[in-house]
C-alpha cells in the first residue's frame, strides 16, 4: 500500500510539472522565439502548420500533432498553409484539404488556426480577442498519404 501512495504522489508531481511547462516554440525563418515583440506565435487547434510563404515546412520543423508546440513567426504579411487532421478510417480515409491564409501578423500576438467541418471553412483567429481574421475554403484536396500540397500555387 505504502508503494502504491508512493507511486500515486510521484505521478501527480509530474503532472503537474509538466502541466506548467510552457509550449516548446519553433522559429520559422528566423524568428525570435526570446522576445515576443518582433514575433507572433501560431499555435494549431484542428488544422496542420504545414506551409510558410510558399514554403513546405521542413520535416524536422513537423513535430508529433499531439506535441505541445507554437511557431514562432516574424511579424508582417505571411501566406500560412495548413491540412486537415486526418478523419475516416484507415481503410477508407478521407481526402486531405489544404488551406492557405494571407493575413498580417502582429508582433506579441497569439494566432489559432482551425476547421469548421460544418461550414466548409478554416480559419485563423487571435487568441487574445477570438476574433476570426480570416476564413478559407480548401484550394485543395489530396490523397491522405501524400500529405504535399501546392502550396507556391497560392503565392
């Protein structure tokens, strides 16, 4: 019994350790992850980070879905692409869409991107206010195991 307590206790101190860590963050082209004034962060809610300006993401920059990361990206104009987490069974999965955001980045702003299934649309919001800066139809839909957009087409 005496172990069992022992062990329960230990398994809530590592919870709630690793419950207040913050986000590992990930700078795309540069960005600064030290100082939030230059840079915005972009956190995925049911959509894939997946393009920046045109640009796939290099693998090693494509963690676990369920990894707990933002991306760090300079302030400014940027064409985000993203994918649909994949639904449907492996058998008979669903297409993937892809989706492509022009909006301006603020620096010390956090962005959420995600799906509406219902609607048909993504969109990317601030996290601070909710509010929706932009909702996208897919320009795309590819085969699940291709996981490659066009994403300079949308440049």
């Amino acid at each position: 019994m005496k172990k069992l307590v022992t062990l329960l206790a230990l398994c809530c101190a590592v919870l709630t350790v690793a419950g207040c860590n913050k986000p590992r963050q990930i700078p795309m082209h540069g960005a600064a992850v030290d100082d939030p004034t230059k840079s915005a962060t972009l956190q995925e809610g049911s959509l894939l980070f997946r393009a920046l300006d045109g640009q796939q993401m290099p693998l090693k920059d494509t963690p676990n879905p369920f990894a707990d990361v933002v991306y760090a990206i300079t302030a400014g104009r940027h064409k985000i692409g993203a994918i649909n987490i994949q639904g449907g069974h492996v058998a008979l999965p669903e297409n993937m869409k892809c989706y492509s955001f022009d909006v301006d980045m603020q620096p010390g702003v956090e962005y959420l991107i995600g799906e509406d299934k219902d609607r048909g649309v993504a969109y990317i919001k601030r996290k601070d206010t909710d509010q929706i800066l932009q909702e996208v139809k897919p320009f795309d839909k590819i085969f699940p195991y291709e996981n490659i957009c066009d994403w300079k087409s949308q440049l």
